[in-house]
C-alpha cells in the first residue's frame, strides 16, 4: 500500500495544532499522563496479529523479533508511565527564603523541570516498533509533557500506520488533546525539512544515518531560533581484545563475537564494526575461528534494499582500501536484497593513515586492525571518533594493567562493556545509550532509559512565588516537595 507525503500546509497545520494541545496537555498531572500513556501500551498489544503481519512483511524481520520489538517498545511506555506518575523525575529543588540572612536576605526559589513543546519524531529504519511510531523517543516526549508529530519511516510505512491508530484509540480513551499526536508520511525530504524548520518544532528524535542526523542537526541550527536534535548517527563500537586474555581464550572470544557481528543481519546500531588486538598466536587462532563461524552464516534479507544497496557499496569500499585483506565471509548472496557476512584485516599502521577505514558499514561486517605492540593500540583508540560503546575483552588482573587504556576508551564511548558484546541494549535507568559525536549530537543525554525524558525538558525557576501559584511538585502542601525541603536543608 503507498501513502502519500504530506504537503508544507499539512506540516504547518499539524505543528500549529500540536502547539495548541501543548498549551493544555504541558499541564496535566503525572497521573493522566500515565494512564494516557498505559493506554498506549495496551491498544498496540490489541493489534494482535495483525501488526506482527504487517512489520514482517515491510522488514523482512522474523515473528520472534518483532514480537519481541513489540514488548520493548509497549515496556517503553509503562516504565515512563510509572516513572511521571511516581513524580520525581522533574528533579525539583526548593530553597526557602532567608528574610534575616546578612548581608543581604535570601529569596524563595525553587525550581523544575518543565517540557520544551512540540516534538518531531523521525521513524528508525531498523528498528520499525520500539524506535518508531510509539518507540522510546515518542514516549519519553509524551511523558515529559510534550504533543509529539512522527514522519513515518517509508520503508515500513504500514506499521507506522497501524501503531498511529493504536495511539489516537488511546488519546480517545483518556481524554487527551486529539493533537496530542499526530502522524505524517514523508518519503522525500521536503516534509523532514519543513518540520525541523517550522518555528513550533521545539526539539527533535531521530535514529538513522550520519548523514541524515546532520542535515537535520544543520537546519535546526540555521533557525532563527536554534532547536536541539538528538540524533544517533554512526558509530562502530570497538572491541578491545587484551593478549594475555586473548592467549587463554580465542576461539570462545571468536565464537561470541561472530553471534554480534551477524546479529539481526548486522543492523542493529551496536553492532562490533571494529576489533582491536595486538599481533600474537592467540589473535591468528581468533581471525582462524571468527572467519570459520562466519563463513557457516546464511546470508539473510536486510531490512529494506536501499540499506541491502548501501551495504553492498560499503563494504566493497572497505575491501578496496589499501592493506585490507578478507578473513572470512559468508556464501554469496542468492539476491541484491540480502547481507553476506563480512570480516576483514588490516595493520594499523595503514588503519592510522586512512580515515575511510574508521567509518561505520552497517550491516555484518566487522574490521580487525593487527597492531604491533601497546603504543600502536593506544594509537588507534585515540584516532578513533565517538562512539555509542566500547568493549574490553580481558580478565580482571590484565584490566588493571592497562588502565591508561581503559581511560582513553572512556573519552571516546557512551557505555563501556568488560567481556561482553555490544549488541543489546537494556532498557532501565542506569543505561546510557549516546555518546560522543559522531555518534550523537549530544553526548550528555540518552535515548534509552528513563533519563531518555530530559532530552524534552528545560529547567525552570520560581523566585518568591506564592504557594498557591506554584506547580504542585513545589508546594509545600506536596509530601515529595516536603521531602526536598528537609533534604535540602540538611545538606546546607
């Protein structure tokens, strides 16, 4: 089925009406807010088979996957829904006037924080539930207070359509603002442009390409009122294999990383796209293994043909570039639609020199780099860009010898992983899934866990306001409020 793009005048109304709902729904309780977002939860589990059906088909995904995706992305929902009801999220602060303080007397000012306004939501191509329509960006937006517009991604525009539905059932049920939110398709990128530039857009969630994450991120900064765009681009996520360890376990550190690479046909964002050791028998035994584990892969559709073209191109690139030699790779594709694993080599001296090397292929393709001793691993790290992960493959007693390593890693990642794999990304509060350019925008937020919400919120402060005027989180009526105010008393 096609969808027709929305026109500029579409784009204006949606974003005039999204204005509108904001100027109410900012103010509803965490209570509503939670029960608008519950029912979110429970209408796009109502869609039943039809939905798996539906993103099976425009994804070449399994049913395993996109029920799991299902679960993850209805979990989204009720962890914000539980997080806004419990209410501390708005991280507010109270400091009571001091009328007799000397030299001078100290005003009441509290504060919190508050939602930005009207947020576009930019489907994820590889992940068409739980970073889509309803997926971790919609929800954390919804929760923060703010009415959301989604462009659905093309290539599984079908079940962006369905969720919408699920979503305005839910807006329905609960008495929201119907433009609360709203759903547009776009497949070129005139709708894109005019929803980043339109002067309502307060903020923006995106997961895709390098390329498109910065065209967005340079038209909200073009504005005459510059907006945040928290967008997750490109990252290659590096593997640190240490010798010692490599020595003792090569062929069980090969076999897991094989699981990785191939993972989901390579697309996941997390995906290891680059290992790093130093030359010894125990990395020859790795290369040996790896290359056998991923030459047994049957190669798999990828998610749509533009990223099967894309991948294809990339990772012929790869192969092109001086000193690279092919490890291992699977049997070939049978069609243009599907990934052929992928592993290949290169000493780091010609890593160094060329900076096409460090670029991310997505999809099943991974790029060991040999390097002849410590200096030359050093060297690598710290030549590489940001990255969403960086992983350490070695035993604890080895970890502390190089802990000038590990903190060169830490500059350069969001989450750091001893002796696991990149590849899957829990969902809780203590998860950072954003690091440093070029692999977000914005280093300091998070686009997976609760803290996903302060993408959408700005602080706000109240100086000698009277109770009765104040929002309910900074009343002193408010037992939360009551329990910041003898905290932050105790601490002065």
């Amino acid at each position: 089925m096609s969808y027709t793009d929305a026109t500029i005048d579409q784009v204006d109304h949606a974003l005039k009406e999204a204005q509108r709902a904001f100027l109410t729904y900012k103010n509803f309780s965490g209570k509503k807010k939670a029960a608008f977002l519950r029912a979110i939860a429970d209408e796009i589990e109502a869609l039943g088979q039809e939905l798996v059906t539906v993103a099976m088909r425009e994804t070449n995904l399994p049913e395993a996957r996109i029920t799991g995706e299902r679960g993850r992305t209805t979990g989204h929902c009720r962890m914000f829904a539980d997080l806004v009801e419990e209410g501390s999220w708005v991280d507010a602060r109270i400091d009571t006037a001091q009328p007799e303080r000397t030299p001078l007397p100290r005003p009441d000012l509290r504060k919190l924080s508050v939602a930005v306004g009207p947020v576009v939501v930019f489907g994820a191509a590889n992940f068409p539930l739980a970073y889509s329509t309803a997926g971790g960006d919609t929800a954390s937006a919804l929760a923060a207070g703010c009415p959301v517009i989604v462009k659905a991604h093309p290539a599984h525009a079908g079940t962006s359509e369905l969720v919408a539905g699920a979503i305005q059932k839910a807006i329905a049920k609960t008495g929201m603002p119907q433009s609360v939110f709203q759903h547009l398709h776009g497949a070129g990128f005139e709708v894109g442009k005019a929803l980043v530039q339109h002067p309502f857009t307060k903020s923006v969630g995106f997961t895709g390409s390098l390329a498109g994450g910065k065209a967005l991120f340079d038209l909200a900064n073009q504005r005459p009122e510059p907006i945040p765009v928290f967008a997750e681009m490109s990252s290659i996520n590096p593997v640190v294999l240490l010798p010692d360890t490599l020595l003792k376990d090569a062929e069980a550190t090969a076999v897991k990383l094989a699981g990785s690479i191939t993972l989901g046909v390579g697309q996941f964002c997390t995906n290891p796209g680059l290992i790093i050791a130093i030359a010894n028998e125990g990395l020859e035994r790795f290369i040996k293994t790896l290359s056998t584990e991923i030459q047994k892969v049957i190669p798999a559709a990828m998610l749509h043909q533009g990223i099967a073209d894309n991948y294809a191109r990339k990772s012929a690139q790869a192969l092109e570039q001086k000193g690279v030699t092919v490890e291992g790779q699977a049997s070939v594709a049978s069609t243009s639609s599907q990934g052929k694993a992928l592993v290949a080599s290169v000493q780091a001296n010609e890593f160094l020199k060329n900076p096409a090397l460090a670029e991310e292929v997505f999809g099943p393709f991974s790029l060991i780099v040999r390097c002849k001793n410590l200096d030359e691993l050093h060297a690598v790290i710290t030549h590489l860009h940001g990255q969403l992960t960086a992983s350490l493959i070695g035993e604890e007693s080895e970890l502390i010898q190089h802990t000038a390593l590990l903190n060169s890693i830490i500059e350069k990642a969001g989450r750091l992983i001893i002796n696991g794999v990149p590849t899957g990304v829990e969902v809780n509060p203590s998860m950072q899934h954003g690091g440093p350019y070029p692999s977000t925008t914005d280093s300091r937020f998070t686009s997976v866990g609760t803290d996903a919400i302060k993408r959408f919120v700005r602080p706000v402060a109240f100086q000698n306001f009277p109770d009765s005027l104040l929002p309910d989180e900074l009343k002193q009526s408010n037992p939360l409020s009551i329990w910041r105010l003898v905290n932050s008393e105790w601490k002065k």
